[in-house]
C-alpha cells in the first residue's frame, strides 16, 4: 500500500501516472469531485488505459460528491462502509476535446461523471472561485441563483452521431454518464455509468422567474416535464459548436470553451460501485 498526498492542482494526474506505471492496479481516490477528475485524467495515454486492468475507488469527501451519489456512496465513513457490498463496473469515460481556458488549440480531458456547456458551467466557476463553507448544496444553488440573473443565451449548434440535432439559443447542453451534478441536482434521472451511451439534456432560453419555478423539478429529476423548454437526447458522438466564447466544465471543473467534441470510451475503467448505477 502506498499513500500518495496531493501538492497542488493537476498533482493527482501526475501521481495517478506514476502509479499506474509503476503495476499498481488498484487506486483509491479520497477526496471531492475535482480530484477524481484529475485522478481520471491520469488514467490514460492517447486515449488508452495505461493499464486496462487498473480498479479505481473513489472515496467522497468533497463539496458536492456528485459521482459518489450515483455510485451509491455516502460521504466520508459512509462511504467506506458501503464498500464492504460494492461490485465493479466497467464504466464509461466521457472524452472532451475544447479551447483550454489558457491558449491556442484543442485540450483532451476525461470525465466520469457529467460535463454541462452554458451556464452550468458559468455556475460551476463561481463556485470554484468563492468560499463553499456554505456546503455543495447552497454554494451551487447560490451559484446558479446569481448566473440565471446575469447570463446570457447563447447560440449553439449541436450534432448527434453526426446529424444536426440543435441549433439555436441556449441555457445550458448538458452531457451526462453520471445522474447528479452541482451538489444533488438530478441532471439525468435515465444515465447509466455502463451502458455506452450519453444523455443529453438541451436546455432554450427561459426567463428568471420561469427558470425559479423549474428548480424543484430540476433537483427532483423531473425537468423532462418541461417539454416546452427541455429536450432529452441520446448518442455517444457529440459536436458542439458556436460564433461565441461558451464555457465547458467537466465533473466540478470549468475546463475551456467550445467549439467541443465529446466521444465515449466504453467499458474504460474499472469503477467500484455500492450499487450499479442510481435508481
């Protein structure tokens, strides 16, 4: 056994390398969303496991434990009861190529659990950027209270496995392996971690009031009720682009901006799980 802790942003990639380099085939990830990302993100080479045979744990003791709530995971010693009955899926890995926040060019990252293009991810930044002594659930609700004052729609234009899906203004485009995002919301009540497919929830433009009294509906995995305002897709190919500047996070993590390709990496990772995907 090996206890690796992390010194600065990006350090968790670097040693989940080194590690899986070096034969070790099962990682423990301790810590919040943003640090299994970064543990995910170590996790290959031009797009391949280092090592396919490579078991990955998480352990939520972050802000939001977005994953860990699909995964069936408590936060802190809940969590580590849970793994006494836990199972090991061959989960999914989401693959983003975008603009970096800093420089020219397309950026690879890979996610688990949910990526969101528009004001999720507007939120998502603010939240990074402030205090979340508050706790996951009110930091973003806080978060998202402030961007539905402040955001503007923009327009995007997406496509599915190749056909033209999307075009026009849009709130938020979110993309999703995991259920939850953003401390409990119920983003994609239908996602499943295995099943080699994304959904896709396409959000229009909603004015502040209407967007208040969706929230419920939002958080309790009911927004597809919306269908004057929502749109539900599938498919495992996916190509975001727009005239403007739109921010892209990935599991908790403002990552660059559009124009993006999302790709699937079936079966990527063995994940532990206390149960094969949320209910």
């Amino acid at each position: 056994m090996k206890y690796c802790p992390t010194e600065s942003p990006g350090h968790a990639t670097q040693l989940t390398q080194a590690l899986l380099r070096d034969g070790y085939t099962h990682l423990i990830s301790a810590g919040g969303d943003g640090t299994h990302f970064e543990v995910i993100n170590g996790w290959f080479s031009a797009g391949v496991p280092i090592n396919r045979d490579a078991r990955l744990t998480i352990l939520p003791m972050g802000t939001g434990s977005d994953l860990a709530r699909t995964l069936g995971f408590g936060p802190g010693r809940k969590g580590i009861e849970a793994l006494k009955d836990a199972v090991v899926l061959s989960a999914d890995v989401g693959c983003i190529q975008c603009r970096p926040p800093h420089g020219e060019g397309m950026h690879t990252y890979y996610f688990l659990n949910m990526a969101r293009v528009g004001i999720g991810a507007t939120a998502c930044r603010y939240v990074n950027e402030h205090s979340k002594a508050i706790g996951g659930f009110l930091s973003y609700l806080r978060a998202i209270l402030r961007c539905l004052l402040t955001y503007r729609d923009q327009r995007l234009q997406i496509r599915l496995d190749g056909r033209l899906a999307i075009e026009g203004l849009t709130k938020d485009f979110s993309v999703a392996k995991g259920c939850f995002d953003a401390g409990g919301m119920r983003m994609a009540p239908h996602a499943r971690l295995d099943n080699g497919i994304f959904d896709c929830y396409h959000i229009g433009p909603v004015g502040f009031f209407d967007a208040l009294r969706s929230l419920p509906k939002l958080y309790a995995g009911r927004l597809s009720e919306r269908r004057d305002l929502v749109r539900y897709l599938r498919g495992s190919s996916i190509e975001v682009t727009t005239p403007g500047s739109v921010e892209i996070e990935a599991d908790g993590e403002f990552i660059g901006y559009a124009p993006a390709i999302f790709t699937l990496l079936p079966g990527a990772v063995n994940l532990t799980a206390a149960r094969p995907s949320a209910d």
